[in-house]
C-alpha cells in the first residue's frame, strides 16, 4: 500500500511492482512457501468463518491465503493497479477468489467508512485486520495504525509487520526518496548498482545463507525493487508499537523478529475483549 502522498506527492508505484512479480515471478512453490509464512503467522488463530481485512493487499497473497483457510476476506489498496496484481496471482493459484476491494488510503476517513460498511457482520468491525509492510509506507505510520486498529473487533487481531529501526534506517530514506523524485533510467541503474552491495549484506547478515533465496514467497529482484523504492518509508520497534496501543486494550502475543536489521518485525496483537 501507498499513502495519500508525502507534501510533493512523490510516491513508489507498489502496484506495478506487484504486476510484474505476479506476472513473471509467481510461481507454484512461491505460493507454497507463502502459504507456509501464512500459516506460521496464523499458528494460533482460527480463521475460518472469521472476517479479514488486508490493509495494502499488494499482489494479493494473504487474501488468497486467508480465503484459502475459510476467511470471509475484504481488501483495500490505495493503488489502483494492485487489482490486476491479486488477478495475475489468483490466477497462477488456480483460486477463484471474489471478494469487496476498497480503493483508498486507511488515512482517508472516507475509506474507513467505506471499510466499516464492507464487514461481512455488517457490524463495522472485523476479526482480523492484516497490514503487512503497508502502514510504515503511509507518510503517517501512527495514524495508520490507530485507523487499523479501530477496525478490530473486541477479541479480535491486528497483524501488522512493521520496518525495524536500524543505524543506517535514515540513510535508506534518503536513498528511497531520490529514488521516488529520479526519471526511470535513473531508478533503474540506482537499483542494479544496489544489487550487489545488498546481496552480499544480506549473504553475510543472515549467517551466509543464498541471499537470492527468498521468504513468504518473494522473489529477490522484486522484493529489492520495493525495498529500494518504497517511500515514504517509516519504522519501529515492537515495543513503541505496543506502547502506542496501549496495555488496556491491546496485548502483544506473537513476535517473529526480522532476518535482516532493517526488515520487518511481525506482531500479532490481541483485542482486549469487552
């Protein structure tokens, strides 16, 4: 997911990054190895019947996953092209998922309506509420993530992923935004001089392991493509998120901490019911 745009209104294209990985990239053991990292996030919920949102949808694999499982599934992207993106992976998984899309930013209280009036309980709530890597792209990852979880039912989940805090964090935002403000050519040769230096970094950091070896079913060119690019780019600890929450009415279960310093901590939050 993007957001409604930093003050420039400047931008990474998420959805033409996820055609292009659906199209060309998606592959059957992709799907497998996504639905494994699904499953592991998933350990302790049940979800069949349960209704799920996915905030930045994306290419669309954790609502096939989540229909898979027996969700009730609704999806919201601000990027319009991530629609063709979920149509390209539905199709290599051979699902014939048919759910309610919603166009928008979580930021825009029009969305949220719009959101609330798609609950499958008709109640404006949802069981689980999903942001995988969308929140921290907003431009305003707090907000996002309050407007997140005021979706979630009492007793109810919020799963969200989450860019950990690193030394060299402010530096990659710079990196980010001139890839966002570049012409194409430019962009395209900032990300194969990166290639290297980022594969070799990743090879060491994770214990020498294939650094083109991906999880949650990525390929390495796209996922660097979306890491180079993604801006606006923000990030925190698992701690500064359960803080901002609250002790009161949330409560941090699962933890699965980042393979590399600058990836994405996955938290599952628990809704304090009543």
């Amino acid at each position: 997911m993007s957001s409604p745009g930093p003050a420039d209104g400047k931008q990474f294209d998420f959805g033409e990054n996820w055609i292009s990985f659906a199209g060309r990239a998606l592959t059957p053991q992709r799907l497998e190895e996504a639905a494994r990292a699904f499953q592991r996030l998933f350990d302790r919920i049940e979800l069949r019947g349960k209704s799920f949102l996915d905030i930045g949808f994306g290419q669309g694999l954790s609502l096939i996953n989540a229909h898979r499982e027996g969700a009730v599934v609704v999806g919201t992207d601000i990027n319009p092209k991530c629609r063709e993106a979920l149509r390209r992976s539905a199709a290599v998984a051979g699902s014939g998922i048919d759910c309610p899309l919603v166009e928008g930013s979580i930021l825009d209280p029009l969305t949220q309506e719009r959101l609330r009036a798609a609950s499958p309980e008709g109640d404006g709530f949802y069981d689980v509420v999903h942001a995988w890597g969308s929140l921290h792209h907003t431009g305003a990852m707090w907000k996002a993530i309050d407007a997140a979880a005021a979706l979630v039912r009492p007793g109810g989940h919020l799963i969200l992923a989450i860019y950990h805090p690193h030394w060299s964090s402010p530096g990659w935002s710079l990196i980010k935004w001139a890839h966002v403000h570049a012409s194409p050519p430019l962009r395209k040769l900032l990300e194969w001089t990166l290639l290297p230096p980022i594969a070799v970094a990743k090879w060491l950091v994770t214990g020498f392991r294939n650094p083109f070896r991906q999880d949650r079913g990525m390929d390495f060119y796209h996922d660097l493509v979306d890491w180079i690019g993604g801006y606006p780019y923000e990030y925190a600890t698992p701690a500064q998120i359960a803080r901002h929450l609250g002790s009161e009415d949330w409560q941090l279960g699962a933890v699965f901490p980042p393979q590399v310093p600058t990836g994405c901590s996955e938290m599952v939050f628990a809704r304090v019911a009543g």
